[in-house]
C-alpha cells in the first residue's frame, strides 16, 4: 500500500535525522527545539511557530540566553527531511523566504543534504552520504563545522554567511525594479508612472505572500470572480 510504504519511507528519515542530532551534539546542550509547544522564549517566537506550522521542519537548533528573567532564543539551523529533491528544494524555498536562519540540514533519501538556507535554493547542496555517518565511524569532514561546540564559535559563520545579493529581501527588489521597467517600457501611458507601477506590484506581492502563508486560499481567489462575493455591493459591466 503506497500511503503506508511512504509513511515508512519517511519515519526512516526521521530516524536517521535523531541520529544526526545526536552525532552533532545538538541534544545535549540547551538548544534544541523540537515543537512549537512549549517554546517559551520571548524572542523570535513567530519564527520557530512558522517553522514548525508552515515550512514543517523537524526540529530548530539555536541560541539561548537569559537576561533579567527573560528568556531569548536565536536560531540557526534547521533540521527537515524531504522524500525528494523537489521536496528539499521547496523547504529551502520556505527558508529562503523567511531570510532568518542560515543553515538548512535535510534528511533525503540519497544522504543528508547541507544547504545555505539564505540563499536561493539553486545552489547545489552539498551531500553526505549515509554510509558516511554510521556512529562508528569518525565524523564526516563536512559535518564538523555543524557541532553544537563549532556552531557557538564565531569562526565558523565565515563559511556560512552568504553575500547579502542573495538574500531573499535583495533578489525580491531586483525583481521589482525589473518588472516596474518591464512594465513601463511595453505601457506608453505609464512610462513616467513608476512610482504608480510599483504600487501596483506591492499589491500583487501583498497578495501572494497572503496566499503563499495560506491566510487565503486559491479557492477564495477564484471566488473574487464573482460579483455575488461582494455583499451590497452592485458593478455594472462598465465599472
């Protein structure tokens, strides 16, 4: 039965994700986070809730601390598993989008992908496979710098701080300025409106990020069609 070998397939992976957890320390020190629930840090709480509710990752691992009784939480690795590429790839999209955490480490079926989670997702990852990470065996050279230990050490954000071209806010500017000249060129009548036309594209994008966090729905969208989802309100077919 399909739902079950997959249900199977996937448990799998998580498996072998706990035992990555505890081949990088991260379950022995005070940072990991493995539900929404219970989360008490005041501090970065809409991102681990939208972690764990909308991207679906398995668990966060980050930075706590403590000042004058309140309790703060800085993430920066994320743990998910994936059936696919095409499924690791749209967690990396989710990421990506929420330009906050660094480091995405996914369990696939070809071996635990490493992913720089600030940049888009069409870099290739780098993958270990999992024969290489048997607990008897010594740590994979590309493991090390993901410790609990090395992950509280500056150095090692060299290696993952991605130029800032790539971060999700940057590429989303670029795109505009792309589309508002795209526009403006191909419109006669807007070719000295760009200030119009980018108001028109915040819309559209106000829109999507609506649909894209699931506050409304595709079927909600296609129900605008209708005059008849606008209570007391009348268009003639010149409006």
């Amino acid at each position: 039965m399909p739902p079950a070998a997959t249900s199977s397939a996937r448990d799998d992976l998580l498996r072998r994700l706990e035992a990555v957890i505890g081949l990088l320390g991260y379950d022995r020190v005070n940072g990991l986070v493995r539900r929404f629930a219970g989360f008490r840090s005041c501090t970065n709480r809409h991102v681990v809730r939208q972690a764990f509710d909308t991207i679906r990752i398995h668990s966060v691992f980050g930075f706590k601390s403590s000042r004058h009784g309140v309790e703060k939480f800085s993430p920066v690795l994320y743990l998910a598993a994936a059936g696919d590429e095409a499924g690791a790839n749209d967690v990396h999209r989710l990421v990506w989008s929420q330009g906050v955490v660094p480091i995405l480490v996914v369990a696939t079926p070809n071996g635990l992908q490493i992913r720089r989670s600030l940049g888009p997702s069409t870099a290739r990852p780098v993958v270990v496979a999992w024969d290489k990470l048997d607990s008897t065996r010594a740590l994979p050279v590309e493991l090390t710098s993901l410790t609990a230990v090395a992950l509280s050490s500056s150095v090692v954000w060299r290696d993952f701080v991605t130029d800032r071209s790539n971060r999700v806010d940057a590429a989303l500017l670029k795109a505009i300025e792309a589309l508002n000249e795209a526009v403006r060129r191909k419109n006669a009548a807007l070719r000295d409106q760009a200030t119009l036309v980018n108001a028109l594209i915040g819309r559209f994008i106000y829109f999507f990020v609506l649909l894209d966090r699931k506050i409304i729905t595709r079927s909600w969208i296609a129900g605008l069609r209708d005059l008849r989802n606008f209570p007391g309100r009348r268009l003639s077919a010149h409006s």
